[in-house]
C-alpha cells in the first residue's frame, strides 16, 4: 500500500512538472487574452494541480456516480468534455489564421472512392477533422490537425506512464486519419494531444513551436521565446478554463415540474403588492 500511495505521489509530481504546466502561476493578469481568475479559481487550480479533494461541491454528480476531480473531468453529462475540446480547438484556429493561409474549422474530408486503407481508418463520408491551414510546414502544403484532452488519472491511463500516454493517444488518431489525409488529401496529419493537467504529446510540441516560429518571422519586433511563451499561456489558460467550469458546473436538466414551480413562484410574488394595497 505505502509503494503504491508513493507511486500515485510521484505521479503527480511528474504531470505538475511538465514542461508550461506551471506557466500560469507566473502569468500577468491579462484580461485581454483571458489570463485572469478570481480566487475560487485559483483554490481549484491548485487542487486540480495536486489532485486534492475539493470539499465544497456536491457528494453525487447528477449521473449518479461519486463526485470528484477525476469523475467530473470524464462525466458524458453537461457537455464538458465537447466544452473543452472545441474551446482548444477554436484557440488554434484562431493562432493558426494570424500565420497561415485557408484556415477552416471541422474541414470536411474528401469522400473514398475505392483506395485501401489500413485496418482503424475513419472511412465514414461525414468524416472531419478539427483545423486545416495552408502552408504551415512548408509553403502550399496543407496540414490537418485533430485535438483530443485526455485525463491521466482515468482508469483506461492510470497503469501508463506519462509518456505512454501521450503517445497511446496519438497513435490513437494517427491510426484513424494518417493515411487518409495522406492518400486522399495529400496533406500533413498532426495529433494535437493535450492531457487535463496541462500537458501536450510530442507531436503537440512539434507544432506549438513551428507556430511560434512563423509569429517570430511574420512579426519581426518580437521573438522566437517570447512567441513560444505566450502560445503556452494561451492555451494553458484554456484548459484551466474549460476544466474548472467542469469541476464545477451543472450538469441536470431543468425539468418541467421545475419549471412550473417556478413559474408559479414568480405569478405569486407578482400578486403579493396587489394584495398590500388592498
């Protein structure tokens, strides 16, 4: 039991001491690129950092289950995890126009007509990928990207290392989209795998730093590290942000009885002057 509390300890430690994981306790509180929390915020973020218990929310998550940390980052209920995975993908589009050329949001793929592809391939017609962008790794040339956050201390990534599971995830899309984008597209495929904690896959890093080079070249009065700096706290930020609102948000339906009872309370509070000044 003792090697296996030490093992869960250096854990964490290990996902805490990823390389822009901690960039943003030493951001400045910039509300223009959305660097700023209030002090619940903060609390949670360390709690979130260290995997400590956060006392103050509900026992049971509305699915039923128990709630905390791990569970509400996994829960299917309230649309969290779409919340955080379009949130980063929309930071990306966003970072990726200011450099690149024919930026589109969930490009359709173009449809099979009969090439053999291997074993996992997405083959689907609707099939679509998050972000396309021209001439990012070289000039013309178009590259696709896919996002996927994954939490490390869910069960199916408890038993792999830090760096096993980043590449399980990305071998995870490659297996899916590689060889279509590469056959049919003619294009580039990159796996941008980020972990809840604030991590990113090798081929994730690949690409930030290719993105913070080309700012460097486009404006010539920065530079490549304060480029690079700021992409991490860019989507640093975003996940904090995506993952507290799931710490914390609600995940029920507001019912019919509800809304009656409410509707009800409101007619009454509405009638209460009238009988006063009868």
């Amino acid at each position: 039991m003792k090697n296996l509390h030490l093992q869960y300890i250096a854990r964490i430690l290990d996902l805490a001491s990823e390389k822009g994981v901690s960039c943003w306790l030493t951001s400045l509180p910039l509300e223009v690129y959305g660097f700023t929390m209030n002090k619940q915020e903060f609390h949670d973020c360390i709690a979130l950092r260290y995997n400590f218990k956060i006392s103050d929310v509900s026992a049971l998550c509305f699915c039923g289950q128990k709630n905390s940390i791990n569970h509400s980052l996994t829960c299917q209920k309230g649309g969290y995890t779409h919340l955080r995975h379009n949130s980063l993908r929309d930071t990306f589009a966003e970072l990726l126009s200011d450099v690149c050329k024919d930026v589109v949001t969930e490009p359709p793929l173009l449809e099979l007509s009969g090439e053999d592809l291997p074993r996992g391939s997405i083959t689907t017609a609707e099939a679509r990928l998050d972000v396309s962008a021209r001439s990012f790794w070289t000039p013309m040339d178009k590259v696709f990207t896919d996002v996927r956050i994954f939490h490390p201390h869910a069960p199916t990534n408890a038993k792999m290392s830090v760096t096993q599971m980043y590449k399980h995830h990305e071998n995870l899309k490659k297996r899916a989209y590689n060889a279509r984008v590469i056959q049919v597209e003619k294009g580039t495929f990159t796996p941008l795998v980020f972990s809840t904690t604030g991590g990113m896959g090798i081929e994730a890093e690949r690409f930030v730093k290719m993105l913070a080079r080309k700012m460097t070249i486009k404006d010539h009065m920065s530079d490549y590290s304060t480029n690079m700096s700021f992409v991490r706290r860019r989507l640093r930020f975003d996940l904090l942000r995506t993952t507290l609102i799931a710490l914390r948000g609600f995940r029920g339906k507001m019912t019919t009885s509800r809304l009656e009872k409410i509707t009800r309370l409101d007619l009454d509070l509405q009638r209460k002057p009238d009988m006063v000044d009868m």
